[in-house]
C-alpha cells in the first residue's frame, strides 16, 4: 500500500510535470485537483511561480483557498493531465518540487517591492498610441465585444514588442488605482484580426515590478460614470458586457474584482461572473461588499469575451 507521504510526493511529481502558464482555467483546474490530492498551497505557489504570467503570491494564495470541492474535479484530475503531458509513474521517484522546509516557508523572504506608480517612461510610451483601430478594433468586433470610446484607457499599438522578441499588434490598456485614478500599470494583449490571440506565450501580460493589487482599466473615463457601472475580470468580457449595461470597467482579475471597493457616486453596480470558481467567488464576495454599503447590484453572466 502506498504511504500518504510517498502519495503526496506522487501527486507532486505530477504537478511538477505540467506547464504552469496555460490558460486561467486550466490553472484553476490544475489547482482544485492539487488540493483534492492533498498537496499544499506553498505546493501550488511554488509551481504557478514556475510561470511567466504568474500574478504573484498573494494572488495565487486567494485563488488557492477559493477552491472547494466539487465539480467532478479530483485527484484523479491531476494525474490524468501529467500522463496526458508524458508524466510517468517512474517520474515520481524523483520530486521536482522545490521544496521549502517549516523554517524557510515561516521566514520566507517578501515579496519583491512593486512599484506604486506607473514608470514615467511608460507612461509617456501609452499617451503616444491612438484610440483602438485597424487590428485591434477587427480583433473586438470579431470576438463580438463593443469597441470602447476613445477617451477610455485602453489603446493601439501596431508594433508592440513582447518580452520574448515578437512585435505585433496590440491592445495597450491603462491600469489605474480604483479609487485615486493614480496610474499604476500596463495591460498588453497581443492580437490578431480573425479574433484569435497573437501566437506568443503569454499572449497577454502586466508590467513586471509594477502593483496590480487595486487597479482597474477604465474602459470608459470617469464622466461617463454617472450613477450606474458594469465591471468585470478581463478587457473583454467586461466589453462584452457592454452590450447590454455601460460604461463598463474591467478589473484584471479575480483578486482585483473581490476587492473592488465601494465609490461614491456609484449607486448601482453590474458585475459579470467568469464561469470558474474563483470568479463566481469574487462576484460574490465584490456583490457582498457593495449590497452591504446599500447599492443595488445585479450578477450576470457573460458568454463571450476572455
């Protein structure tokens, strides 16, 4: 019979072997099978870490204890995609987990610093490009989302350079503290016409060492906000919502939209769920906050965007 260590040390030999920076729900699928098999959340930290997407420690931690069982999603889940990736059971002999002792996990070192503000220069960089066009406008209207105005925060980049050496088109979105409208970050998504996403890895991503925590992109500016907003996690999901409630912001994440804080001036809120745990549970819990502060708030769902 196999030991509960030696089932742990399999289950992690098992997740080890598995890409890290696929899609969020792939992720998230991933995680809920981690945690069915028992495995620790420092285990999903140090995996999801191994990603160029990774969106940081106190994020993966949100996600992580978000999870719930159910779903059909089991242990069963996990060992399944490693052998679909070309795990073996022979790999579990030797854990490829970086492993972190009581010690080191108890006085493990901060997070690295983020910038507050966005850097200047990149700031100057977004205010060069020009409103959504050409590709990018092509690349909405066929994922069926509404074009933002052009007075938004989010922007064209015909020719924008992606970290592993592509330059293509790109939507290039403004992130702003919530509530102080201070610039904190950028938001790239590199795109094609037909609506499909540039073929880069990751085809989307923030600045690296700048905060996201608070920080929305405002798809339509403050003056359109009157009394009412829609918001949701991703640019286009949040313009597929557009359809039917604008203006709309979108708020990166899961992390962000849970934590989206009650504004003044805004007596009622839309929020659109992404159909995974971790973003039912934000909806809910941002619906929560704002229905106790008194504000109408109304959850929907959306079947486009990403």
């Amino acid at each position: 019979m196999i030991g509960l260590a030696q089932e742990l040390d399999r289950a992690r030999s098992a997740l080890f072997s598995l890409d890290a920076g696929g899609t969020r729900a792939d992720w998230i699928r991933i995680g809920m099978a981690a945690k069915a098999a028992g495995m620790a959340e420092d285990d999903f930290i140090d995996w999801s870490a191994q990603a160029s997407n990774f969106g940081g420690e106190r994020e993966t931690r949100t996600v992580w204890r978000s999870f719930r069982a159910g779903g059909g999603i089991t242990a069963g889940t996990l060992f399944h995609a490693a052998l679909d990736a070309g795990w073996n059971e022979a790999d579990a002999s030797v854990c490829r987990a970086p492993r972190r002792s009581a010690f080191q996990t108890r006085f493990a070192e901060p997070e690295r610093t983020m910038r507050e503000t966005l850097d200047p220069r990149w700031l100057a960089y977004w205010h060069s490009l020009g409103p959504v066009r050409d590709v990018g406008r092509a690349y909405l209207e066929a994922r069926r989302c509404v074009v933002p105005p052009a007075d938004g925060d989010l922007r064209f980049d015909a020719m924008a350079r992606h970290p592993g050496g592509y330059a293509g088109p790109a939507l290039v979105a403004l992130v702003t503290d919530a509530v102080s409208r201070t610039p904190i970050s950028l938001h790239r998504t590199w795109v094609n016409a037909e609506g499909s996403k540039a073929p880069v890895e990751p085809p989307r991503l923030l600045l690296g060492g700048h905060r996201k925590a608070g920080g929305v992109i405002r798809l339509w500016p403050d003056e359109a906000v009157t009394s009412g907003l829609g918001i949701a996690e991703g640019i286009e999901t949040a313009l597929s919502l557009a359809h039917g409630h604008s203006p709309v912001w979108a708020c990166i994440d899961a992390g962000n939209l849970a934590r989206f804080l009650v504004q003044d001036g805004i007596e009622s809120l839309t929020i659109a769920t992404d159909n995974d745990i971790a973003g039912t549970t934000a909806a809910n819990d941002c619906a929560e906050l704002w229905a106790m502060a008194n504000r109408d708030v109304t959850l929907v769902e959306v079947l486009d965007g990403a």
